[in-house]
C-alpha cells in the first residue's frame, strides 16, 4: 500500500516538471539591450544613474505585477514607471532591480540583476490536463486490476483456497 501511495504521489508532481518549453533564456533576453536607446525603449527611465569618468550605470527598480485571476503575465515584474532619475553617489539596491553599465559611446557593457528574470516559456495548458488524466485514469487502472484479482499490495495471492 505504501508503494503505490508513493508511486501516485510521484506521478501527481510530474505536471510540475513538464508541459512548458522555455522560447528564450533571461540571458538571451539581456543580450539584445546593447545601447542606451535599447535600454531606454524597453524600460523607460531609469530610477537611478550614477556617473564616474569611464561609465554611466542605471539602475532600475520592478515590482510585482498585479495579475488578473486566470490571465498568466509575459512577466511576473515590470519596471517601476518613473517621471525623473535621481542621480546618486551610491545605490540603493531594492529585492528587485536590473542595473545596466553603459560606456561613454552609450554602449552596454555589463549588466547584473536580482529577482528579474526576462526569459520567457510557453505553457501548454492542453498537454497539462491530458498528463494528468493520463496519470489519473493509470492510477484508477492500477487500483481495479489489483483489487478485481484479488493481488494484496505485497505482490501475494489473496482470497483464493488452495
């Protein structure tokens, strides 16, 4: 009996693991950000800069989307919409942020993150509900067979005279 609680509590997470595929990495997703322009089109102003004599760096802070019941978001954070950039000495990291290092021809040239992550994967709601009917229809299968032919759970015969 402890098998097959096991063996369904096993197939009952295998829809957790499967049925998305991943369209492009947060990696890949950065790699298109290679000017200021880039940046600035995507994210908008920036909520924090801070200049030095070799770099220009720009911090943004994201928040967590409010998602509507039953709708799923591109992104679970979007960029905090600012009016003004406040130049700073030093930042101040929020949970949440992209920081972009820009050159003095406004190329990036680094980038670093926390808590954002840009990738994005399609979910394939059909495949997810035929995997779990599949799982529970061999469960409910499982559990006929050996009761219908009298098998106990430890492999052995039983309700049959010898």
């Amino acid at each position: 009996m402890k098998t097959l609680v096991k063996l369904i509590a096993l197939l009952g997470m295998a829809p957790l693991f499967s049925c998305t595929k991943t369209i492009y990495t947060h990696q890949q997703a950065m790699s298109k950000y290679i000017t200021k322009d880039d940046v600035v089109k995507n994210f908008g102003i920036p909520t924090e800069r801070l200049k030095n004599d070799s770099t220009d760096q720009w911090l943004y802070r994201f928040e967590k989307n409010a998602q509507p019941a039953g709708q799923r978001e591109q992104s679970k954070y979007t960029a905090t919409i600012n009016n003004r950039t406040a130049d700073v000495q030093i930042f101040t990291f929020p949970k949440r942020f992209l920081l972009f290092s820009f050159d003095k021809e406004g190329k990036v040239i680094q980038w670093s993150g926390e808590g954002v992550d840009l990738g994005k994967k399609k979910f394939y709601a059909g495949r997810t509900i035929g995997l779990v009917a599949g799982i529970a229809a061999a469960t409910a299968v499982t559990i006929f067979v050996t009761s219908w032919h009298g098998i106990n759970f430890q492999g052995t015969l039983t309700g049959l005279n010898p």
